[in-house]
C-alpha cells in the first residue's frame, strides 16, 4: 500500500487497535485537501466544520464503547447530487443554488449512521450527465494523474477525491457508467451494485430505471465495506430489493479458484476496439485467473452496441421527464453540454420509449443466459487512458459505445478494478460484472485480480509519495 | 447510419416539443440529431407484437 495516504481497511484495524484517532486521520485528509483541492476542484462543499466534529464524535464514542462499524471514524465524501440534511446540495447546477435538503438521503443516512466523517459534497456533472461543462457555476473536477486529463463523470469528484487521498472512500451515482467511468480513468476502484441493492431515495434521478448508489474506494476489500453499510431494503425507494445482505467481504479471501471467468472478447476487441494498454490488461487479467486456479471461457452477447443504443435511449427520455419543467421554464440556467441533451429528450416519442423498453427485455434475457454458466464476466472499464479535459467529444457515449451502460441496462452488479498504466501514465482498468445480487461472488474476483497485481502501490505522482513496496 | 435531417425537419421538431435552441447550437445538434436516430433504429427489432417492455424492471432473482 501507498506510504502515506491509508485505506479504509488499514485505518479500520489502527483505530480499533487504538493506534489511529478519527481526529488525526481527518486532520490528515483536510492538510491534503488545502494543498490539492485548488488544482483538482473535487468539492463543491468542503464541511470542515462538521468533519471536525464527525471525528471528535467518532472519537469519543470509540473510546467509550469501540466501533460500531469499520467505517467509524473514515473521512468520507457525497457526490453533490445525494442530498445531505443541512448542507448544500447542488446537483452542480445553477438550478440548484442555494438548495439546502431537510433531510439526508438513505445512502448518506445509512454512512452516517455506520459512523463514517462527512468531509463535504464532490463534484459532478450537471445533474450527473454531459460533463465536462466550464459553464456552471464550479469547475468541472480534474484528474491526479494528470490536472489537465478528464475524470470521466459523472462521480468526478469522487474519482479525483479518493485518487488523491482528500477522501478514503466516497459514494458515485452510476446511470451508464458514472461510478466505473470515474473509477477507471482515476485509477480507482467503482462498484455499481445490482438495482435495487442501495437505496435511491433523496438522490437527485439521472434516469429513474437506470440510477445506481455504490461505493468509490481505493481497493476492492474497501468498497465491499462500504457497501456492507449502503445494501438493505428501504420502502421510500419503490425499486428497493427487499431480501437479505450477505457478508461482502467473508468471501474476499477465497481468492479466484474454482470461478469461472466469462471474457466478453467480442465487445473490447471488434465492437469498440480498445486501446493496446487496456486490451494488456484484460490480457493479464485472463493470464491471472488462470494462474489462480480460475477456468475462463469465451461469452457471446449482441453488439455492444445494442446495449448502449438502448440504455441511452431510456436515459435521454427518462432524463427529460425529470427535467422537462425546469427545461421549459429556465433552459438558460443549464449549462449547455446538459441543455443540448435534454433537447433530445423532447424530440423522443411514446413509441420510440417503449421500442427501447421491449428491446431492454430482449438484452436482459439475453445476458442472463449467457451469465447463467459463469461466475463473472469480463471485459474493459473505459476503451482508453483519460483524455485531455478539454477534448472531451460533446456527444460521448452517443456517438461511440461504452462498457459501462449494458450493466445499467440488466441492473447486474459491475466493478472497475485497475489493471495497469498506459503510455501517457494514465490508469487503465478493466471490469467485471456478475448475476443480480451477486456482489459478493464478483468482489471476491476483483479482490484476487487487485491482490495478484502491483497497482495499488503506485499513487498519483501529484501527491509525491513514494511507492510502496 | 440515419441521413442528416433537413433544416427544415430539425426546426419543425424542435418547434412542436416547444424548445428553444441557441443559434450557435443549432448545426451542432442537427448532426447529433443522426445519432439519436441511430439508436431509435437499433431498439426496433423485428419482433412480434406480443414481445412486452420491460415495463416493471426486475432482476431475475429478486
């Protein structure tokens, strides 16, 4: 692991060791967040104030009573568009200046309660689509590995935030890809749980059917963490699974034998081919499984193509009807790249909506067939390293698949584990998805690729810290 | 790939939905507009028509 910058799972056994206080772990993110947050603009709100107190709490009720999760005590961040009791929500958008919720959103409430340190609110897209906008009234974020490349979005805060140790862990939205984008080209790791899993109640909608909470950390074994305190039934979110959450990280040991490994070769390799530092990693991927004692075989789905042309279709309808009034009422208030897209929301008809809703049924038929015969699959994260932030393609993703979207498409749960650099010394990152609720069989594979691989050790040069051994 | 829609088209659509667009985005989301053609396209496949929506999203095993 890094020298200087912990993660959850290492800061979780000092503080129950008592060799770590909440108070100096806090303290040592908000020094890190002075001298970087002014290149990296991955806040919209810092709350200095209540990550002071959080960790004088944590503090306190560790002493008396030992904690009450791993999380206690865990400097954490909110994308700005989770709503947060008291503390400005802005969606990152001039609509919502000023926006301050009476309430917390499930996702937040359920990390509060697990006793985590609120250090603020992180940066997004506009309503978490269409970025990079420079635009808006805050700057879109920018990436550690390099201030002038892309995040990708819409989580970029929360990418640039754990990249850079501001944060040790942090929750995205993911609605095509806005947790495992980030993850990816931030050198990160992004879960996008199964729909249903965490609770979207008081998180500003993306597209209804599509929208996902998970957990942006570090290492895989963080994320699992995090999710243990996000996953459970809540009745204020009609599409909330009511069933029983396992134990996320009692697998993560096991390592990969015996899983059987699905390779989507088809999508990375003809329908979008993906660049040779990602294709090295899927490579080694395959390569360390096998060492593992993993079987990996060859998975055949529709184009890529067909599962983005869909997803997007339903994302841009449902978008707008979230939208419409505020896009009726004050377009000018949008930023443009948000605007431009919400425009095609209204030149979408009832007919088209549905089209893509029974093409939907086809695809989710169709990858849980293929699934049913493997343990996870896998394919890229992102096709490429992260591009220069301002050469970011207007119409990405509608123009060119993406790897991320088809998994929003059938709900199944995705992950984005680094898997390498490219040749600009960028992160590249490779994904796995597995069944419905099959978070802990997927965590435990990206647990055994992350372990059996060096990349954890390498932080962004930015922060000048030696890498670890 | 879907051809270009017509200036005319592109207008009329924008019109009937009751959207402003700024002049300077005009051309640039008339050619977009082929992208999202494209896909409208893709979702149609030849299927009867007792195949249902997935109107009530549900994973397999919920």
């Amino acid at each position: 692991m890094s020298t200087d910058i912990l993660t959850i799972a290492e800061a979780a056994a000092l503080i129950s060791a008592g060799k770590l206080s909440p108070v100096e772990l806090t303290e040592a993110c908000l020094a890190r967040v002075k001298v970087f947050e002014p290149e990296l603009h991955a806040f919209v709100t810092l709350t200095e104030e209540r990550a002071r107190a959080d960790a004088r709490r944590a503090e306190a009720e560790i002493r008396a009573s030992g904690p009450k999760s791993p999380l206690h005590g865990i400097p954490i961040g909110l994308k700005d568009i989770i709503d947060t009791k008291g503390i400005l929500t802005t969606c990152q958008s001039a609509h919502n200046i000023g926006n301050v919720p009476g309430k917390d959103a499930a996702s937040a409430a359920a990390l509060d309660a697990a006793g985590t340190v609120l250090m603020g609110k992180l940066t997004t897209h506009e309503f978490a689509d269409g970025g990079p906008s420079f635009d808006l009234p805050w700057p879109p974020a920018r990436n550690p590995w390099d201030t002038q490349r892309f995040t990708a979005g819409s989580s970029s805060g929360t990418g640039a935030a754990v990249a850079a140790g501001l944060v040790l862990g942090g929750l995205g939205t993911d609605t095509g890809g806005s947790i495992r984008g980030p993850a990816a080209l931030c050198g990160i790791v992004g879960l996008k749980p199964t729909y249903g899993l965490v609770s979207r109640a008081g998180v500003a909608p993306a597209a209804y059917s599509l929208d996902h909470i998970g957990p942006m950390a570090w290492t895989t074994e963080d994320c699992a963490l995090m999710l243990q305190a996000l996953a459970g039934h809540d009745p204020a979110d009609p599409a909330s699974a009511d069933r029983p959450v396992p134990d996320y990280t009692a697998g993560l040991a096991k390592g990969a034998k015996g899983l059987k490994i699905g390779v989507l070769q088809r999508w990375h390799e003809s329908d979008r081919p993906v660049a040779p530092a990602v294709q090295a990693g899927i490579d080694a991927a395959i390569a360390a499984y096998r060492s593992l004692g993993a079987e990996v075989v060859e998975i055949k789905l529709s184009a890529l193509q067909e599962y983005t042309a869909a997803g997007f279709f339903i994302a841009t309808v449902e978008r707008g009807a979230a939208y419409e009034r505020m896009m009726l009422k004050n377009p000018e208030k949008f930023g443009q790249r948000y605007r431009d897209r919400l425009v095609f929301a209204a030149l979408c008809t009832g007919m088209d909506y549905v089209q893509a809703l029974r093409r939907r049924r086809e695809l989710i038929a169709e990858m849980t067939a293929a699934m049913a015969g493997v343990d996870v699959v896998l394919t890229a994260g992102n096709p490429d390293e992260a591009p220069p932030i301002d050469q970011v393609p207007r119409w990405d993703n509608l123009d060119k698949p993406n790897f991320t979207m088809a998994f929003n498409l059938t709900g199944m749960p995705a992950i984005c584990v680094p898997s390498g650099f490219g040749p600009n010394g960028l992160p590249v990152s490779i994904q796995l998805a597995a069944r419905p609720f099959g978070e802990a069989v997927l965590l435990q594979a990206a647990h055994a690729f992350e372990k059996a691989t060096p990349w954890r050790q390498r932080r962004p040069a930015m922060l000048g810290l030696a890498e670890a051994a | 790939m879907s051809e270009t829609i017509s200036v005319e088209a592109f207008r009329l659509l924008l019109d009937r939905a009751g959207i402003r667009v700024k002049p300077e985005s005009f051309e640039d989301m008339r050619n977009a507009y082929t992208l999202l053609q494209a896909m409208r396209e893709r979702v149609r496949t030849s299927r009867g028509y007792d195949a249902e929506p997935a109107h009530i999203f549900t994973p397999a095993d919920r």
